[in-house]
C-alpha cells in the first residue's frame, strides 16, 4: 500500500510518498520490462534483445530510479492535491529520499509562500501613459504586405526604355584593372532600378536602355566598403539586359487568390489587422512599464514588508545559470572557458551577477501574487472561452486549434495581468 505523509517547517511543505514490499517489486518489474523493450543494441531489433543479454546491460540504478518515477506518475495527482491544499509559492521539486530492492520513499516539495505585508498603496500615483500608433511605421508594415500584391510583368514593347522604378533582369561582369574578381559575377539577375542595392550610380547608368543592349558601366567602391580587395577601386561592369519589367498591381481573381495565401479577405483587412497587432503592442508596452513603477512605488512604502525565502532565490539564480550556460554553449563556447574570460568561478559569478537580480524577480513575483490575492482576482470559464474565441476570429481558424496552440495557464495569465492592471490605475 502506498504511504502518503505531508510534512511542514516554517519554509517547506513536503509530500513524502513510499512503497514497499510487493507493490514496489511490481513496480520493478514494470520498469524493467520497459527499459528492455526500449533497450536497442547494435545487431538487435528494438525490443528483440535476448533477456540474458539485456539484463546484462541494463543497470538496477536505472530500473529502481525509472521505477520511481513510475510511482509518482501513479500518485501524482493525489500528491499535488494535498501540496496545494499549503500555501506554496513554488513549483514542486521532485526527489528521491531512499530507495532499494525492498523499499523507496520519494518526495515533492514546495517552499511555503512567506510573509508578505504591502503598505498603503492610497498614496501611490503613477501615471498610465499610452504611446498612439506611429503612422510612419503602420505605413511601412502595410507597405511590406502590399509587396506581396504586385507582380512583375515583362514589358512586351522592344523600344520601351529602362525608367526608374522597372525591374530589369541583367547579366553582369565586374572587373577592377580589366581582371574579373571574386563575386563580381551574376546572370539572370533581377534588379530594381532605384533601389540602390548595387555599388555607387550603377543603377541610374542603365536607365534608357533597352532590352538586348549590352554597356560597361563605371563605378567606384566606397572606401568603408567590407571587401578590403574593392575598398574605394574604380571598377567596370560588363552588362546585359535580359528583359525589362513594371510592376502591375494585383486586381480581381489573382489580387483575391493571393490575398487568401496570405490570410486576409481585402486590402482593407490588412490595415486593420496591422492597426490591431500595433495597438497590442502599444497596450502592452504601456502596461509592462505601468506595472514596473508601481511595482517600485509599493517596494519604498515603509510598510511593505516581504520575507524572501532564500530556497527560492536559489532555484532562481540556478534556472538563470542554466539558461546562461545553454547561451554559452551554443555559440560553441566552453562553459569553463566562459568563466575564465571573465576571471571568477561559477560560485562568485552567481552571487555577483544573478544573486540581487534573482532576489528582486522573486520580490516582484511574491508581490504580484500578494496583488492577485487582496484583489481576489480569478478567471471565469466564460472569461477564458471568450478570449479563445478572439483568438479563433483573429487567426481565421477553430477554438479547438487554437487551444492545442495556447495553454489554458498561459491565457488565463495574461487576463489576470490585464484584470491587475486595471484594478491599479483605478
């Protein structure tokens, strides 16, 4: 039979959950039978390893460890139920207590949440400020979509000349003292004239040209230019002209059609739907430094009093070392080497660097749900159905696709967030 004991001290609560006697053996033996039917060796079919020389390559460490991780898995839900019952201010962390043949005694803990006591916060005035939307940048964001709504056609007139603006599909040779030079060539390349995308006046040496000419257009590399071998070098270009092309807007079927690949009904969905993703942001902005000062504003109030369990700080600063080491390692540096550029050992890097940044997140993240507390903030299941059917709307899709998308926590978040923010500015 499965022992289940909650155990308290002023910081911890702790499920202890063991077994022993014949259900820990089943519980073995499950294991075991999953670790060989898992088990691949070289000249062997997954799961077809012969027992006598599976049993020989798998290790009693690993079937009791894998066996435990069976039992909570059984007993999770129960465990859980009774930690939340306290109340805690961290995740459960999971461990082994002891274990063998005969017995295991396993455990989740969680850090009680501490005292908190927040000041008079009537005193407090900070001021919600709203950015409005830059017209310049909305324009610019439509501008990269309605890209998408012009095509290229081939100008069918022979003794129609490049103008500015034409896209014109070239050859080309470039050449410095009469020698070609590395990257310096290309074929059937589309360029649009104006767009300043080649070196120096290239582009504007070929406006009223027509298709089939051939020129040597002449330019200078600028001296700041990143090719040491072309850094402010006259320079030759041997061109031909391929074909020359205006950009038609899309109309009609084919404007329809490619507005449907890109996920809108019109063009004038685009604006608004820009317009919406734009004013997201803004709101948001505007609610994270909103939170922020305020956030500074309760810290000063002389009677705001928040005991920090130094257990939390620690499993902070340990998941930002984490996250810190998997940067490091990935632009292919040692963590050791890391560390001896900067000249201090992991310890002293934590306590430098991650230890007061840790402490404040964890200050902030108690006073936020000290906040949520007071205000009694909750989210109703039509509050979260109402913002899954947003969402739906918004993508252009079903309420159960996005919900395989967006966890239930993840958007019940985000609205509490927005309830705080509005109860604050009142």
């Amino acid at each position: 039979m499965t022992k289940f004991k909650l155990e308290k001290t002023n910081e911890i609560a702790e499920v202890k959950i063991s077994a022993s006697g014949e259900q820990w053996k089943l519980l073995i033996d499950k294991s075991k039978k999953k670790l060989i039917d898992n088990l691949e060796l070289k000249g062997f079919r997954k799961g077809k390893v012969p027992l006598n020389i599976a049993n020989k390559n798998i290790s009693m460490e690993e079937v009791r460890n894998n066996a435990s991780s069976l039992l909570l898995d059984i007993n999770y839900e129960k465990a859980i139920d009774l930690l939340a019952k306290e109340n805690i201010a961290t995740r459960p962390q999971f461990s082994i207590l002891k274990i063998s043949d005969n017995e295991v005694e396993i455990a989740l803990k969680s850090i009680l949440m501490p005292e908190v006591k927040l000041g008079n916060m009537d005193s407090i005035n900070v001021e919600y400020k709203k950015k409005k939307i830059n017209e310049k940048e909305l324009k610019e964001e439509v501008d990269k979509i309605n890209k998408y709504l012009i095509e290229n056609k081939e100008i069918s007139n022979k003794d129609a000349v490049i103008k500015k603006g034409n896209i014109v599909n070239i050859n080309y040779l470039g050449k410095v003292n009469g020698k070609p030079f590395d990257g310096g060539e290309g074929k059937d390349f589309d360029l649009e004239i104006g767009s300043k995308s080649f070196v120096d006046n290239f582009e504007d040496q070929l406006i009223g040209m027509k298709k089939g000419e051939e020129k040597i257009v002449n330019v200078k590399f600028p001296d700041e230019y990143p090719a040491k071998n072309l850094k402010g070098k006259k320079a030759t270009f041997d061109v031909k002209i391929n074909a020359i092309k205006e950009k038609i807007t899309l109309s009609g079927k084919a404007l329809q059609e490619k507005l449907e690949t890109l996920g809108f009904d019109s063009k004038e969905e685009i604006i608004l739907r820009i317009k919406d993703s734009f004013e997201d942001r803004i709101k948001n902005e505007a609610n994270d430094i909103f939170f922020r000062k305020y956030m500074e504003e309760i810290m000063k109030l002389k009677d705001t009093v928040i005991k920090v369990p130094e257990e939390i700080v620690k499993q902070q600063v340990d998941e930002e070392w984490k996250r810190i080491e998997m940067q490091v390692q990935q632009q292919g540096m040692k963590v050791e080497d890391y560390l001896k550029m900067l000249g201090m050992p992991k310890k002293e890097f934590k306590q430098k660097n991650l230890k007061e940044a840790s402490r404040k997140r964890v200050k902030e993240g108690l006073v936020y749900s000290k906040l949520i507390s007071d205000f009694k903030i909750k989210v109703t299941k039509e509050e979260l159905e109402n913002e899954y059917m947003k969402l739906a709307i918004l993508n252009k899709t079903t309420v159960e696709d996005i919900k395989k998308e967006v966890s239930n926590n993840s958007l019940e978040q985000n609205i509490i967030f927005e309830k705080l923010i509005n109860k604050l500015k009142k």
